[in-house]
C-alpha cells in the first residue's frame, strides 16, 4: 500500500526523465549511445550533472570489472548505486519536551502546510501541539495557519502584521511552556533565499527560542519545493549557511518531474530527507523511505532483480570533491 503511494508521487518524475530508461534495459551493446543516454535521463531527472557524471563513471567501471555486456544488468547496478547515495537516514525523533521545531524555506516552498501535517503527526502520537506564526509580513500566513489550527484543534499563536517575529516565538515557548504543551511547530516567513537579513532574522528567532527553552530549537527543518528542482540546492545551501538546518522536507513531490533533486540534497548537502509531502491531505507527509522512493523512480523499467556489489573505487555518488 506505501509502496503504492511512492509510485503515484513519483509517476511525473518517472515518466517524464526516467521514461527513456525502459528503452535502455533490452540494450545489448554498452555503447557510446547507451552510456550518452543514460546520462542524459539522470540529467533531466534532475539528478544533476556532477552525480549523474560520477554515476556513470561508476557504473562504466563496474561494468569493466565484472563484464557486464547489457543494459538491464547496468540497470540493476544504478538501482544499488542510487539508494547507496540515499544511505543518510533521516534523524530519529527527539525525544525531549517541549520539542521545537522550526520550519524555514523561501516564499511559496509549502512551510505552512508542512507545518500543519507535522502537528497532524504528533497528535495523533499523543502529543499536545502548538502552531506559531512567525510569518508576520504576509497577513495570509498567520491566516492560513490559523485556518489549519482551528481543524487540528490546537492553538496558534501570532502577532500584527509586519510585528517582530522573534516576538511571536519568544510568546509562544513562553506559551508552551505554561500551558505544558509537548510539540512547538514554529512557521516562519519564506521570503527570498538571497536577502541577508532574512536569514539573521532566522538567527534570532532560534536564539529567542532557545533563551526560553533550553537546547531549542531542535529541528530546524528546510522546506523544498520539489518543482524547482536544482535550484532547491542554492536554497538549501543559503539556509544552512545561517541556521543549523536538521533536515528536509521535499514538498510537492507528486507535482514535480523533477524528483531526482532528492539524491542532490543528500550527497551535495549532507543533509538527509527527513519528509516527503505528496497529495492533499494532512495524511499526506511521509517519514522519508529510501527504498521506496528509488523503487518508485524506476517501477516501470527495472525488470531484473537487484545487486549487490562492493563499492565502486576510487569513485563515490556520495562524495563532496
């Protein structure tokens, strides 16, 4: 049944760039046009070029060392290869209370649903779950929050419009800590990526946080929008240059032809993929499965079992050179 879900979230992806791979498994002659191919459908995937060029240089490596003559044997060696790169586990719960985590990302990436389907998920662990708008320059954020407070059934708390953001965090850990609340979800304002002061904004909304409570926040989260694909990476980088980014959460997966940007985040960055947020339901955001989304990517053209085979070397997806 999950395994389902995957697939239908990445049907876009897997028809629009990872299509031609189906065309590529009867290939019985590993030529120039083959290995041209194959790059170019790890391109479009919006794996990027430098890890579409190191998957290839292994892959071409691996096949000299164990003779392999045919494609769907290459294909079985990208399967291996592609969730090898996915092998940083997403970050276990904390377990401390109250538990902040604050949400960052730039203007329209999803923060504040993703937001809301977090509480979803620590509700119905039980947990007692607070809301706060940070997003105080744009009247419709605290608005839209509220309207998901008022379904999950639990408090929001905001500010005025164009108020100080660090303000609304310092009231609501004051907050949680009085009303003996468990979860503090903290939405913040998703201006552009590029504007220094945004990000020293960000800064003194962890640093009032942590003031009230001790060791908070303990996640920062970073909310990509997976339509944009490679340029998810120089948002992420510029998050994680001023705050201490935990993980991510790709947005809009089932929107996108561009799921590929998920290998991208965990070998470029460092970072791992703590959520996935598909379809429309507060349901939708699953805890991130490696697996299944690799298997999701190539349902259609992998028609052979998998492999298992040494690390390639001196060559590594993972590497950062």
């Amino acid at each position: 049944m999950e395994g389902n879900r995957w697939r239908q979230a990445l049907a876009r992806t897997r028809r629009t760039a990872f299509g031609r791979l189906a065309s590529l498994v009867g290939a019985t002659d590993l030529s120039s046009a083959f290995w041209e191919g194959l790059e170019e459908t790890l391109v479009q995937a919006d794996l990027g070029i430098k890890i579409a060029q190191t998957l290839i240089t292994d892959l071409k490596e691996i096949s000299r060392a164990e003779g392999l003559t045919r494609g769907d044997q290459i294909l079985e060696r990208l399967h291996t290869l592609l969730l090898r790169s996915l092998e940083m586990v997403p970050n276990p719960e904390p377990e401390m209370r109250p538990l902040v985590i604050i949400l960052v990302g730039v203007n329209g990436s999803g923060k504040t649903t993703s937001a809301a389907r977090i509480a979803h998920r620590w509700l119905s662990s039980g947990d007692k779950v607070m809301l706060a708008a940070a997003d105080t320059y744009r009247a419709a954020a605290s608005e839209q929050l509220e309207i998901w407070g008022d379904r999950l059934g639990v408090e929001v708390i905001t500010g005025q419009s164009g108020s100080d953001p660090g303000a609304v965090v310092y009231n609501a850990a004051q907050a949680t800590l009085a009303r003996d609340v468990d979860v503090l979800i903290v939405d913040t304002s998703g201006r552009m990526h590029t504007e220094h002061n945004l990000m020293a904004e960000l800064q003194k909304i962890c640093r009032v946080a942590g003031k009230v409570i001790p060791g908070a926040p303990h996640q920062v989260l970073l909310v990509l929008d997976a339509t944009t694909g490679q340029n998810g990476l120089a948002q992420a980088q510029a998050f994680t240059d001023a705050v201490d980014v935990t993980g991510v959460i790709v947005a809009k997966l089932d929107s996108s032809a561009r799921g590929g940007v998920g290998f991208a985040i965990n070998s470029v960055l460092g970072l791992p993929i703590q959520y996935v947020g598909f379809g429309e339901t507060l349901e939708d955001l699953s805890a991130f499965d490696a697996e299944a989304f690799v298997d999701g990517l190539l349902a259609e053209s992998e028609t052979v079992p998998r492999h298992e085979f040494p690390a390639p070397n001196p060559h590594s997806i993972n590497s950062n050179s």
